[in-house]
C-alpha cells in the first residue's frame, strides 16, 4: 500500500535491546546455577542436560511438577520488593516433587511482564538463581515475555517448571504407608507462597494497584517495625522467601 508506514516493535512497546541487557545481566546468575551435567547454556532453543547418571539407578522415575507465586507478588509489587519472589517460585516446585522423594534436576522460569527493565528483571532472576542454588538444581533456561498493552509496565507475574529424579525402591508413596511408621513434621518459615488472596484481604491489601498514592501510604504502613514480630515488619514477615526444603 503506497501509504503504508513503517511500524518498529518499539512502536508497538517492546523494547527488544533492553531484552538483550536483560539476557545480559543474568548470564552469570544462570551460570552459577550450574550442576555437571548441564550442557551449554543459555541463549539456545532448548536447555541441555546430561541424563547418563541415571543408568546408576535400578529403576529412575522422572517428575515433574509446575507452579507459579500467586497473589503474592501484588504484595512485592506494592512493597517494591523483587528481590525474593523468585526463591518463592523456584520452592513452589520442587518443594512439590520433593514430597516424592525427587531430587530436583533442573528448573526453567518463565516472566510476564509489561515493560522489561534489565535491574528489575535482574533482581527477579536472582531471587530464582538463589533458589535454584538451595535446591540443587540448574537454572537451564526460561522466557521473559514482554507484554504492552495487556499488563501494566511494572506488572509481572511467574511461572516456573522443574524435574527431578528418583530411584522407584526409594520413591516416598502413601501406599508404602504402615502402622508405627514416624511422621517428622518441618516447621514453616512463615505463610510461604499460599493463601496470598486471604493475606491481602486481612491486611487491606486487596484492591490497591501499584504505582499509586493508595499503594505509597500501605507500603508505608506494612514497613513499620513491630515489637511482636521482633523489629520486623509485616512487609518482612510477610514476604518472607518460601523455604525450600530439599537438602
């Protein structure tokens, strides 16, 4: 068409060199993520890994499981605070495949996020780096989706999948469940990364967008130090990284 013009992606409002200083600024998180049979990294269409330790086992069964954070991250959102959601993530999964007795092998993320800015996104992933680090497993791979026009600039929101291994003799199954077996029962570090909708509801967070007055005057009221929680504030308690409860 003779009065056609030319459209950019940045005309569309994805910024695809500030994708690039993204990439950038989590290579060397990704990297430290790294177990022995990790093949390459990152930047490929898929991510490597070695699976010839399994022919040790007499029987090894993959699993897999997937998770996200939730309501959670509004909380982040409103408190500015990043630095943590991605351990949050990274336990919602394997802590999963952990109740079968699986090792957590590997971990892919994925972020949604309206506006990517290479430090915010750098903080994110190092919470998800740091998690997979308690965990064991490698960060091989994952997405960030920029998405304009469908979610606010700073709105974001995660997904992670992860797999593990275990030996089936090994393998935790109600089914093996007897009479005068012990139950050990692990203490929670807080409210985790489940029921964050409630959360919201009790500490009159629901509703509040981010980036408003609204949310500057919550946030200032949840950074206020507590005597019942030690000098802590509820921000602190309540975003609270997941434990991760694999080693």
């Amino acid at each position: 068409m003779s009065d056609s013009k030319h459209v950019t992606y940045e005309d569309a409002g994805v910024d695809t060199a500030e994708g690039g200083r993204a990439v950038d600024a989590i290579k060397q998180m990704v990297k430290d993520t790294n177990r022995p049979e990790v093949i390459g990294g990152i930047g490929g269409f898929g991510g490597l890994f070695s699976a010839a330790a399994l022919k040790d086992m007499e029987d090894p069964i993959l699993i897999s499981g997937t998770d996200g954070v939730g309501t959670k991250l509004v909380l982040a959102q409103i408190m500015d605070r990043h630095e943590t959601v991605g351990q949050d993530l990274v336990a919602m999964c394997v802590n999963d495949i952990l109740a079968s007795g699986a090792e957590p092998l590997f971990f892919l993320d994925y972020v949604a996020i309206g506006h990517i800015e290479a430090e915010h996104m750098a903080k994110i992933i190092k919470g998800v780096a740091d998690g997979c680090k308690l965990a064991g497993c490698a960060l091989v791979g994952g997405e960030m989706a920029e998405h304009p026009g469908v979610m606010a600039p700073a709105d974001y929101d995660l997904a992670g999948f992860t797999v593990g291994v275990v030996d089936r003799p090994k393998m935790l199954d109600p089914a093996n469940v007897r009479p005068g077996d012990v139950i050990l029962g692990l203490p929670s570090t807080g409210v985790h990364s489940n029921g964050y909708s409630l959360v919201r509801k009790v500490f009159g967070v629901d509703g509040i967008k981010p980036g408003t007055p609204e949310a500057a005057a919550k946030a200032e009221e949840l950074s206020r130090p507590l005597e019942e929680l030690g000098g802590a504030s509820l921000a602190d308690a309540l975003l609270a990284p997941t434990r991760i409860y694999v080693k």
